[in-house]
C-alpha cells in the first residue's frame, strides 16, 4: 500500500527515465492528472493519455520527453516538496523559485494546481507540492 502517491507518481517518472522507458503508466487521481498537465504544458513530457477505463481510478499513460541530439531525459531533476509528515505551505508572495527560475514548482491551491508562476501573478499560496527542472 502506497502512503504517499504523489511521491510515488514521481518516483514512476524517474524510474522510467533512467531506464529509459517511453511509456509509464500510473495509477490515477485528480491530483496527478492536474500535474500531469502541467508537466505537458511546461514542455517537460511528451504526450499523456488518461485511461479512465482501467483499474478503479484509472491509469495516466505518460510519453517521456528525450533530447534529440544527446537522448538525454528533459526532467533533470524532480522532488517532492511537502510531505505528508511534514507540509510546507507557502503565501504567495513567499513561494520559492526552482532554480533560479528555469525550473518550476507545482503548488495546490484553493484555485486548483497551478505553477509558482501562476500562483504569484493570481495572488494566491497554498501547498508545495513539487518541482521540477
């Protein structure tokens, strides 16, 4: 049984890259389905699909993004940020840059998942969930 499965959700990503899989395949939540789109919008993977259809919640089929010349994964560097023993919540004018801004940092807030970047220009904080560069 998985405790904590935004961890898991990240861990399945890099998992994959170092065994430089195309395809991985997770089970699915709302939580991980908002993040997955965000990684597809920042050009971090290549395509998803969501399979509502197998499993109780589903699956989440994500395409990881290489680079054509070196065949080296996009995602550098993915983490967890807060934890379920140890939150880390943020206001929005507090949230953290991920390095130095040529990364991001996923956030939940009361207006749904979204970029630090986001976040700051709506003017809202909430939960670090990860980032990603």
């Amino acid at each position: 049984m998985v405790t904590d499965s935004i961890a898991d959700y990240l861990t399945r990503i890099r998992n994959a890259q170092q065994a430089k899989h195309k395809i991985v395949e997770i089970p699915a939540s709302r939580m991980k389905k908002s993040i997955t789109e965000i990684l597809y919008d920042q050009g971090f993977i290549l395509k998803y699909k969501f399979d509502d259809d197998a499993g109780k919640h589903g699956l989440i089929k994500i395409a990881i993004k290489y680079d054509s010349k070196t065949k080296e994964p996009v995602i550098k560097k993915l983490g967890r940020i807060s934890k379920p023993g140890l939150r880390k919540y943020s206001k929005a004018v507090d949230i953290p840059r991920s390095m130095n801004g040529l990364g991001i940092n996923i956030v939940s807030t009361s207006k749904g998942v979204m970029t630090s970047k986001q976040a700051a220009k709506e003017n809202v904080g909430g939960e670090l969930i990860c980032f990603v560069h």
